[in-house]
C-alpha cells in the first residue's frame, strides 16, 4: 500500500504538480499524515499484517516511514540508532522524529522487547550511524521490494511509471500460486485468526481488542498513532 502511495506522489512530481523542492514537505507532511490514516484503518478493521513480522516491511505493516525516518535522523549529533531502546528517549523524540514515532507505536501495542517480536528493526539499532542505517535501508528496500516479483507485477506501467526489464514469463509457466511468491491453500481458511502459511497470524490490533472484551471492558476506540486506549498483547 505504501508503495502505491510513493508512486502515486512519484507520477504527480512527473506531471509537474510538486517539484524537487516539495519532497521534504510530502515526506515529513504528506506521507506522514498517510501513515497515521493507515493506524485509524488498521486499528478500526483490525487488518492482518501480511506475514508474522510483515513481508515487505520492518514492523507489521510499513518500511518507508522507517527509509525516511533514518534519513531524517542523519548527521544528528546525539541520537544513535541504539536509542530506541530507551523508553525515555523514544518518548520524548517520537514528538520529532519519524523513525522514533513508529517505535513509540509498536511498542504501544505490543510487549516484550524488540528482539522478539520486530528482530530485523533490533539488529539495525547495532548500526553505529544514521547514515550507515539509511544507507543500508535503502539497499534493502531495491532488492526486497522493488526488485521482487511478488511486488513489481502488481504496478499498472504507464508512460509516468514506465517499465524496462524483462519481457514477463508466459502465464502457462507459472503455477496457481506463483503471484504469491510461495504456496497457499487457496479458498481455506481456519476459523478464527486469519492464517499465512499454515500459521495463525493475529492482528496485534484484533488480539488486544478481544483481551478487552474477555476482560468485560468496553471495546476500544478508534487508536491514533500512539495507541491510546489499546491494551499492549504480549508477543507469543
């Protein structure tokens, strides 16, 4: 989905509606308020993320708020990268900072550290550098999703979105699943918790709404960026 979105921003700047001068506002403004659109929609109609820990992205859901949110940081003076382990700092620098908001946001719904339940986003924060840590990201995201197949044939190519790779396999070639990237049961799905693989996946969302309901209390509101009024699931 965010992808979509960056091209969508991406064909505007080719039609000359936003400029090379505008990319800073569409980020830090435009994408950002995206995102939290994103939060309301997961949250309201507890969207499963596509995997355990997210296919294409580095929490459940997202990648590039994580891309931008690095480069954001780079060249800070003080902050590294192993500060999002300190509640206090993530707090105080998610009210500025992108990469820190969406730390701020996964741990208001989850618990445990991140070790355990956002492992790829724990091994970052050992990068010594902002920059080292955009840099790489940017690496990551060409080859593990731009460069994936799953992702790429799913773009309407156009004359602002042109496409010059390879001419595509006929369909003859391909098995019923090979859109997917990997085998599924497709038309089965288990009762209760939608499943990837064989393996129930809850979202975190849906997991802590029915904790609440066990509990008797009322079902939570719609949640904004922080999460309020959802009650933390523990990663299992």
């Amino acid at each position: 989905m965010e992808l979509n979105f960056l091209c969508w921003l991406y064909c505007l700047e080719r039609l000359g509606v936003v400029a090379e001068s505008d990319h800073q506002a569409l980020v830090i403004s435009v994408f950002w308020r995206y995102i939290e659109v994103m939060r309301v929609l997961q949250s309201t109609y507890w969207l499963e993320p596509a995997g355990s820990h997210g296919v294409w992205g580095l929490d459940d859901y997202h990648f590039l708020p994580f891309l931008f949110g690095a480069a954001q940081l780079r060249g800070h003076k003080y902050i590294r990268p192993k500060a999002i382990h300190d509640a206090e700092v993530v707090d105080e620098y998610s009210k500025h900072y992108m990469y820190f908001a969406c730390i701020k946001f996964i741990n208001s719904i989850k618990t445990a550290s991140l070790r355990w339940h956002s492992p790829m986003l724990d091994d970052i924060s050992a990068v010594k550098t902002w920059d080292k840590v955009n840099s790489g990201m940017l690496k990551m995201y060409r080859a593990e999703v731009l460069g994936k197949l799953p992702v790429v044939q799913h773009f309407l190519f156009g004359s602002l979105l042109p496409y010059d790779g390879p001419p595509p396999s006929s369909p003859a070639s391909q098995g019923d699943d090979a859109h997917r990237g990997h085998a599924h049961t497709l038309g089965v799905r288990q009762a209760g918790w939608g499943d990837c693989c064989g393996i129930p996946v809850p979202s975190a969302f849906a997991a802590a709404q029915v904790e609440k309901e066990k509990e008797g209390k009322l079902p939570a509101a719609r949640v904004g960026l922080s999460g309020p009024g959802i009650r933390p699931v523990p990663f299992d």
